[in-house]
C-alpha cells in the first residue's frame, strides 16, 4: 500500500527530544513513505541522538532562523542529502523569560523583538531559503496555537503567534502563483520539552481535557501530527492561508 507521503522529500524543523511535535511529523512522515531531513539549533549532538530514534535515521544539519548565513547556505545543505524539497514543517519558537508569565506590561521591546523574529518572521525567513529547492512547488506547515483570544501567561508570545498567523495569509498569497501552499496547524496544549517552560501550562492542559468535546491527551502528539502530515501531501491541493485547529474541538466552544 503507497503512503501518504511517498516519495516525498521534507525539511522537518524544531526536534528538540522524542516527544516534540516535530519528532513524531517526521517520524509519521517517514511511516508514509517520506524522506526526511531535520535541522538543529544549539545541542545538535542531542538532536542527532534523537534522530538515530527515527525508523530511519535523519540526517541533521544546524539551523539558526536569526543567522543570515544559515538562512543563504541553507538550500546548500539540504541539497547534500535530498535533491529537493516537496515540504517544510516550521515548528520554531522562542520568547525570553520576560515575554511568558511575567507581567504583559512590564517585557521590553527587545524581548518581544525577539519574540516575533524567532516565532514568526522565521516563518519567512525559512520559507524564502527553501524556495530554491521547490521549483514546482510545495507546502509549508507552520505549528500555531490559537491566537484569536489572550491565555493566561502566554503573553507576548500569543502576539507572535498571531503575527504567525498573519504571516502565513501574506506567503500564501505571494508563493500561491509559485504553487508553494502556507498553512497552520493550530494544536491543543501537548508535553512537550517548550510546553513545559510555559509558566501556567499544567493548569491548561488539565482544563483542556476536561472541554474537549473529542477529548484531548495531552501526552499524545500523534493527532497534530498527522494533521501536519496531510497538510504536507498532494491530499489539499487547494488549501493556503488556512489554519486547521487539532484541539479536541475547543476552539469551537465559548466559555
């Protein structure tokens, strides 16, 4: 039986440890027949364990979304492995402490500055250095939560989020012509190494399983990640600028 995915060649960013969303993209992804390659930043070495975890073994190359040089040898580098790319899942984000649970009023511009750059012009800048390797197109999948309403203690980075997602409708309408789809998977809270540096997080995730209408396991990355698997394949053609909520159903509902 042919997978999903066959034949597919994908640049999966944002492996952190087996329990990161991106790790369990890849991994399904490759269930389905693709050929992955993962990017690290900072602990390589970690991330080159955790790829040997894989049910094929990744190559890894170093990826900085803040680094101009990183960003223009990175078709380079990627071509060392895979002769092309038919996908690309963002799964990046970072804010300093002062932009997540502390007071909202209090973070200074430099750390919000960050905050955008790293978590939403990235998805830019990742995109436009993939370019060169998708002549006839392809999909970007970038990894949002919903940022429609303000969270408790998530702050500036719920800003990011949503220029994340403003972001995401302006590429979609400049690489449509290019046949290059951008879209998002909004995902409810899930465990992971990131979700846990987020002051409040357990008392979230705890109140999503109980709202969910499909209820949510909020140790089980497999759904957001098999949405982020279809969004890559040939299976929505038509679909751009568009964000697809894996929560269980919560967005859905009022308070």
């Amino acid at each position: 039986m042919t997978g999903l995915l066959e034949g597919k060649r994908l640049l999966i960013t944002g492996v952190i440890t087996d329990a990161s969303i991106a790790f369990h993209v890849a991994k399904v992804a490759q269930e389905q027949g693709a050929q992955v390659v993962l990017t690290g930043f900072g602990r390589l070495r970690l991330v080159e364990t955790i790829a040997k975890r894989l049910p094929e073994p990744a190559p890894v190359i170093e990826l900085d979304v803040t680094n101009d040089e990183h960003l223009d040898t990175l078709a380079t580098r990627v071509a060392e492995h895979v002769d092309g790319l038919d996908g690309v899942l963002h799964s990046i984000a970072y804010g300093p402490p002062s932009t997540l649970g502390e007071d909202f009023l209090a973070a200074p511009w430099q750390d919000v500055a960050t905050a955008v750059q790293v978590s939403a012009y990235s998805l830019k800048s990742l995109t436009t250095a993939c370019l060169p390797l998708m002549p006839h197109g392809g999909s970007v999948v970038g990894m949002d939560f919903d940022a429609r309403v303000a969270w408790p203690a998530y702050n500036w980075m719920g800003v990011a989020k949503a220029a994340l997602e403003s972001t995401t409708r302006y590429l979609a309408r400049d690489l449509g012509p290019r046949g290059v789809r951008v879209n998002l998977v909004a995902a409810g809270p899930v465990r992971t190494m990131a979700a846990k540096s987020i002051p409040g997080f357990s008392e979230l995730d705890s109140a999503w399983e109980k709202r969910a209408p499909l209820g949510w396991d909020v140790t089980d990355p497999t759904p957001v990640a098999k949405a982020c698997c279809a969004l890559l394949s040939d299976w929505f053609p038509a679909t751009t600028g568009s964000m697809v909520w894996v929560d269980g159903g919560v967005h859905a509902l009022g308070m």
